[in-house]
C-alpha cells in the first residue's frame, strides 16, 4: 500500500477495527474453557487490547471444541471472521460474515456483522454495495439497542464515509459515536475516527492537540493497535511537512509495539514511511 493511502486506510482500523476492544483487558493466566459462553466473551473484548492473546483463545476454542450453543457457535463464526478480516483477507472474511448475518438469527451479531462487512465493502473499493449497505445501517440505528453493536455501526459508518471523502459526514457519526458512548466507557474510538476524518480532510498537521488527545485516551485505553495507527497518521504528516528525523523517532517508539500487536497493515506501513524517511534524509 502506497503511504499516501495510508491515513485512508487507517480510519477503518475499527477495522479493521473494532468496537469488542473497547472493554477492561482480561488478565493472561491460563485459561480453561468453564463457560464457552462467557470464555467468547472475553476473547472478543482482547481484539486490539491484547490481539495476540485474542488469537491464542481463539485457537484453544477450536482446539479443545466444546459443547456450544446454536448462539456461541455463531458467535465464535463472528470471531473467526473478524481474525480473518484482521489478517488481511477481506475476501476470506466476507462469506462468513454474510452467512453470520443471513442465519444467525442474532440481532447484536448482524448488527456488528454489517458494521465490519460495510468496511470490508470500502476497503475494497466496492462502494456501491459499501452505499447500499450504510443506507440500511443508517435506517436500522434506531432499532439497534445494545450499545456495543451501535457503537460498532456507528464507527464504521464513519470510517466508510472517512475513505469515501465524506469528510463532515465522518465526522457527524464520530460526534455520534461519543454521544452514545456510555459514561465511564474510553472515547478512544470516537476521537480517533474524527482525528483519521480531518487528517484525510487536511484540516490537521502533526502538531495538533487532536492527536495528543486521541492517543493519550487510547494509551489510557490499552488499545494497542489503535495508538500505534493515530501515531502512524501523525508521521504520515511529519513526512509530508518535511519532518524526517521526527518522524523515524516516532516510528522507533512505536516498532516493537507493532511487531507484538502483529497487525499486517501496520507493519507494511511502518516499513513505507521507514522508507520515506530515509529517503528524504538521503
């Protein structure tokens, strides 16, 4: 992926993102599958917290198969989609996503479905189906009561618009998102999605106190993959206002937290702007 696209593709990291991360993380003892159903979870809440102890319960779900209910077994379907999603594969995560929607019978896992499904449509350009499909989530808002499966919509909604250059758009469900955010639940999604909105709409350098209020609410968060992406964005700006050296430091400060998190597009990006970087320093 080219950096110039780069601070597109990081606004949908909610993605990419998403909203299950925004819960307490869960401690690294070892676990025992007791409770599928609670043990599910709590997995989900680990998606960008903790992304590698996410993937290492994932596996022992499917490793030591236990008995599940109709709802955990589409709930687990859910996960692996969002994994496969989280890798890379939009393709790969699409038919899953789809068939949670079409057969689950679960409000809350359709609503979140369709919320990363309208990204997977955006990042792959699809945008007349991405369209279609944000017109529905639009019309559904005000049925959908949980508010972790709100919140999923709304980031997404914002982060479509976001790629699509809906600028005041993206930021109109950002500022929603934040209204809906329950009292002592982290904003860092909803300040993250309106700094991605204006870094895409060239309304924010990388001096801006947006930045700073974003990524010290995220770091508070432990949303990992989410700093590193606002802090990704910010060198992508040092770079284009001939900032080189700063933003090596940034990338330094951030690498081995890329590296643990293991998320593909950060790491591709890290190593373009490294690139960048060195380059313009000659």
């Amino acid at each position: 992926m080219v950096l110039q696209g780069w601070h597109r593709y990081v606004s949908r990291v909610a993605l990419a993102t998403l909203l299950g991360a925004l819960f307490p993380q869960a401690g690294h003892a070892a676990v025992a599958i007791g409770d599928p159903g609670a043990f599910l979870r709590q997995t989900e809440s680990l998606r960008t917290t903790d992304h590698p102890e996410f993937k290492r319960r994932l596996a022992l779900i499917h490793r030591d198969a236990p008995p599940l209910t109709p709802q955990e077994r589409w709930h687990l379907r859910y996960l692996d989609a969002y994994e496969t999603m989280f890798e890379g594969d939009n393709l790969g995560a699409r038919p899953i996503f789809e068939d949670v929607i079409e057969h689950s019978g679960d409000p809350v896992l359709v609503a979140k479905s369709r919320s990363l499904l309208l990204s997977n449509y955006a990042f792959t350009r699809q945008y007349q189906k991405a369209f279609t499909l944000a017109n529905q989530l639009v019309a559904e808002l005000p049925n959908i009561q949980d508010v972790n499966a709100r919140l999923a919509v709304l980031t997404n909604l914002s982060q479509t618009m976001n790629g699509a250059g809906q600028i005041e758009l993206a930021l109109k469900y950002a500022q929603m998102m934040a209204d809906a955010t329950p009292p002592g639940m982290s904003l860092c999604y909803p300040l993250s999605d309106r700094v991605f909105a204006l870094s895409n709409g060239g309304q924010i350098d990388s001096d801006s106190k947006e930045y700073t209020r974003a990524i010290d609410t995220c770091v508070a968060a432990g949303q990992a993959v989410l700093t590193n992406t606002l802090w990704l964005d910010r060198s992508f700006h040092m770079l284009k206002e001939g900032k080189p050296a700063a933003a090596l430091a940034v990338l330094d400060r951030i690498d081995a937290s890329i590296q643990r998190s293991q998320f593909g597009p950060a790491m591709v990006s890290e190593q373009v702007q490294r690139a960048r970087a060195y380059e313009k320093l000659g």
